[in-house]
C-alpha cells in the first residue's frame, strides 16, 4: 500500500531518525488515502515468532540503515515498515509485531512506523513514536511506547487486510468452538478470556477475532493486555500462565456474549433479538466502513450459527463458567468442509 497524507496541522516531513527535536508536535488531525496493492496470501495460524527469531544478528529479518534498523514485514496480507533507533530496542519491538508476521523486504509498505529512544530499555529516557513521519507519542516510558506501537500497527492492519474480517472481540475457545466477546477497550475483554482460559478454555485472542469468508475464526495470539488495579500498568502474559494454550483454529462460533463489567453486577444474561447482535456486531467490526458486503455477509453467518447473549457481568470467573456451560453442543457439527482451506473462498451471494 502507499498512503497520500493531507492534514490541517503541522507536517512533519523529515526523517524521525534522521534526528530528533522537540519542536516537532503530535498531530491528530491527518488523513490517510491508502491506496492498495497486492501481497501474499497469509496464514493466521502461523505460530507467534519466538524471541530468538526477532534477533537481527541471527534471522537477517532486520536491515542494517544508516540512521537506525529497518523491518519490512507483511502480516495479513498487509505489509508495514518499522523502523528502530537501536539494534539493542529490535527485540522488544519484534514481540509488539502481528503474530504470525514474515519478512517482506520486496514489498511497498502501506504504513511507515518508527521508535526513536535517547537511552535503553530500563533507564529513564525520551521516547517517541512516529506513523508515517508524524509523532504520535512522546513518553519516558517504553511499555507505553511499544503499547503505541502495537496499536497503531495492528489497527492498520485490521482495517487494511483484504482476506480476512477483524472484530473488535475476545475470542476462546471450548470443545471444538469458540466463544466470540465483542467489545472495544475498558469493556473487560481481556479479563473474561483470562478467567475463561483458567477455566480450561484455550485462547485465540484477547483483542481482535480474525474472521473469514466462511464465518470460521482464526487465532489473533498476541500476549493478552491485562490492566493492574491502577489501570495504567499492563501486565503480558501468555496462555501458558494461565494452565491454557493457543488454539489451532479455525473454529466455528459457538456462542456469541456482549457483555460488560459492572462491579457488583451478576451475569443474569437475555437473549439478544437478533437485529440488535447483528448492529452490535457490525458496529465492531473494525473494516465495517471499507468492506461493508463482506462484513454484512459475515455477521449474517456468525449469527445464523451461534446464539447472542447479552447483559452486565461482575467478577470474570462467575461470568466464565456461565458462559462455558451456555456454549450449545451442537454447534461444533456446523464447521463447513472448506474449513482447512489456507485461503478462504470470498463471499458468494445469499
């Protein structure tokens, strides 16, 4: 992809890694224009890239620049460039890419990212965060920068990936099919999969339920993101702590639970009028602006599928074992013969 950028504001056209002032503003005010091209096929149940791997010495997956290091990646059919100021910061940087990303050196990239560090992780120091050459995020604090990072790559992304249909949902999954939890931030997502992985559910996602043409979903297996009580701090942890482990996927949708945490609340839940879960899916469905047919047309098979429960939940744990003994049993009979297909078909006509 190679974007057209016109703003209102300031634009900051020099190279973030060339060298790095103060005067440079953060701007909200862009616009991208993406213009599209082509790139691979891509397999979601490829398996996250284990830390050695992001090692620039050893996987030739990072190039050498001038000004700093440069990875060209491709993730969903979606190709993105990050740069880093210090080969010391390349690890780090790798565990925020898309799980199951590969090199792509010979690709346009569509988004251009870079972090820029003054110091090393674990001292104090200034870092920044560019998208396409405009500061996002000036921060003392690198988890909060490659948590910038991460957002700004994964959301691009989702809403960029012609293949596939990302919803904005927690996704686990329970004896052959998944439990889909549509939700954007602060609505508890990640807490209700970690209390649901606890409860023997395996793990497909914490953040984004990766949809295709058939309605199947296919693991998104980032580290979850859980809030400490403060809600500031972001604990990383992986299935495995919690006696869980990442689904292979695909599965069909077993059951779908708008839900959110109300404390004090019990789950008490009602089933959803099927009008209602179907604006209430769309509405997070994340390329619902760019593919509107494609989204219409997997809403209408997740919903065909799985019932949709609604209501406000208290702690996660109660909610998990609710939610678990409502998955219907039938549900795993419904997974289609082209469910091991690396490429979904495209949508076919009602």
């Amino acid at each position: 992809m190679v974007f057209e950028r016109t703003t209102n504001c300031m634009n900051i056209a020099r190279d973030p890694l060339a060298s790095h002032s103060s005067d440079a503003r953060v701007d909200s005010c862009s616009v991208a224009r993406p213009r599209v091209v082509g790139t691979p096929h891509f397999d979601p149940r490829c398996a996250i890239p284990a830390q050695e791997d992001c090692d620039s010495t050893s996987s030739g997956h990072v190039m050498r620049a001038a000004d700093g290091h440069s990875l060209r990646l491709v993730a969903f059919g979606v190709t993105v460039e990050v740069r880093v100021s210090h080969q010391d910061l390349v690890q780090d940087v790798c565990n925020c890419l898309p799980p199951g990303w590969q090199s792509a050196p010979h690709l346009p990239a569509g988004l251009e990212v870079a972090i820029v560090r003054d110091g090393l992780p674990g001292t104090i120091a200034r870092t920044e965060v560019f998208v396409d050459s405009e500061r996002v995020l000036e921060t003392q604090s690198w988890s909060e920068a490659l948590h910038c990072l991460e957002s700004h790559i994964q959301l691009h992304v989702a809403e960029m990936t012609r293949e596939w249909v990302f919803v904005h949902a927690g996704v686990v999954g329970w004896r052959g099919q998944a439990i889909l939890l549509p939700g954007r931030s602060f609505a508890g997502k990640s807490s209700l999969v970690a209390a649901l992985l606890k409860a023997g559910a395996e793990y497909l996602s914490d953040e984004y339920a990766v949809c295709d043409s058939n309605g199947l979903v296919y693991p998104y297996a980032r580290r979850l993101s859980l809030r400490q009580d403060d809600g500031a701090k972001l604990r990383r942890p992986r299935p495995e702590d919690f006696g869980s482990r990442t689904s292979a996927g695909p599965l069909p949708i077993g059951l779908v639970a708008m839900t959110k945490y109300v404390a004090g609340a019990r789950w008490r839940p009602t089933h959803a009028p099927r009008g209602w879960a179907a604006l209430a899916l769309l509405d997070n469905m994340v390329p619902i602006r760019r593919q509107p047919g494609r989204c219409l047309h997997v809403a209408h098979l997740i919903l065909a599928g799985a019932p949709c429960l609604r209501g406000k939940r208290g702690e996660a744990e109660d909610a998990a074992r609710a939610l678990l003994a409502a998955v219907p049993v039938h549900a795993a009979q419904r997974r289609p013969a082209s469910a091991g297909m690396l490429v979904p078909k495209r949508p076919v006509s009602d």
